[in-house]
C-alpha cells in the first residue's frame, strides 16, 4: 500500500512575540499570519490604520518597505474616468499627496504632522460635492484650512484668493530658534505678536533671536500740537 507524502512545514525562524504590538507606518503586528504549504515564508499578521489585515514578512516590517494593506496608495493614486481633466483634480490630489504620501516635499507641514483628510473628501466626487455646496471655487482662489492646526474637512475649509491664502497664513515659512520649529504664524500665536509685525521683521533680514524678542514698539498718542 503507497504511503501519501506530506510537506512538512517549518516552524517560523523568528519569534513572533518581539513583533506584536509593534507598529511601522500604517501597520501593527498582530500575529502570526497561517502559513500554506505553498508559501515560501512565514509572514506577521498586521492590522491597517483602515481597519483591513495584510501578511507581511518580518524583513519587510522591519524595513518599512510595505506602509499599508494599500488603502494609501490605492487612494492617491487611483484615477476614474475623466476626474483628471476637471478642475478641482489637481488640487485634490495635491491635496492627498500633502497628507498621504511621505515623499511629497510638503508631506512634513501636513501628513508628517498630523493633519488628516475627513473620509468623504478621500473620494474625489465628495470633495467636487462640498465645492458646489458652497458656491464652488471662484477664478484665483485657493483651498484653505481656517485652522491650521485642522483637517481637511467641510467645517475647516474654504475657498480665499491665492494672494490672501500666501500672505495671511506665512506656513510656508518655518523659523527655528532654540530648538523648536514653528511657522511664523504659530511663533505669533505663541508670542502674542501680530504675524504681520513677524513677517515683516523676516522680510528686513532681522536674525532669528531678534525678530522674536525684541519687544514691540507702542505708538505714542500725545496731545495735538
């Protein structure tokens, strides 16, 4: 009589203990993910920032080289139909790259930082959706955050002249002094200085430790001469 032949599976070379709980970029270790015949490895378990499960192997854990369950990417990338000749496209995805894609040059003052995108601007139709709900974005205008603190959300944006937007806001001048890295407008928050007296002070070339200590100046209001 034949005797079947069965594949003998190996125990995991690593131990899956020293990974759980542990997190890299959008995912947690959360076990041992169930190893078939055919695999070539054994892989962790990890749960997304999504709510959904991929199986990783601890080399890519370890390196960081899978950042999600690919939610993210399917999310900045993913294109429909005709969505990329609109005009609100660009400054969507502009706007997904800002807090979902670590190699974006501004993904620091946005994702890097916390701000996040409410759920329903992720889609491109809901975004395109609120802009109609308040009057959709007029000729020079630009996407701004009331809060600069806050999210991408309904509540918290709108629509200003480009102008305003750059002058106004001045977060894309960040100012480093002991330590500590803060835009223009938060060093004015801070300090309770006016940012347009911050900013000026930046314009004249006036150093750092200067610009956010000296006292400012009070007019005088004498009786007429």
């Amino acid at each position: 009589m034949r005797k079947e032949c069965k594949t003998k599976i190996q125990k995991p070379h690593f131990n899956v203990n020293e990974y759980i709980g542990k997190k890299s970029h959008s995912l947690t270790v959360v076990g041992l993910a169930e190893r078939k015949p055919s695999d070539r490895e054994w892989k962790l378990r990890c749960l997304c920032e999504c709510g959904k499960t991929t199986n990783v192997t601890p080399s890519q854990f370890r390196r960081g080289v899978v950042k999600s369950c690919g939610c993210k990417k399917a999310t900045v990338c993913k294109i429909q139909g005709g969505q990329s000749s609109h005009p609100l496209y660009h400054v969507w995805l502009q706007m997904m790259y800002r807090c979902h894609k670590p190699s974006s040059k501004n993904y620091g003052r946005y994702g890097g930082r916390g701000i996040v995108i409410c759920d329903e601007w992720k889609d491109f139709d809901g975004f395109v959706s609120w802009s109609d709900s308040v009057g959709g974005r007029p000729d020079g205008y630009t996407l701004d955050r009331i809060d600069n603190d806050g999210n991408y959300e309904p509540s918290n944006c709108r629509w200003v002249p480009m102008k305003a937007q750059n002058v106004n806001k001045s977060d894309n001048i960040v100012i480093t002094y002991k330590g500590v890295s803060r835009t223009i407008s938060e060093w004015a928050d801070c300090l309770g200085i006016k940012w347009v007296t911050l900013h000026n002070r930046y314009i004249r070339g006036w150093s750092t430790e200067r610009m956010l200590t000296e006292p400012v100046k009070r007019k005088s209001h004498t009786a007429g001469a």
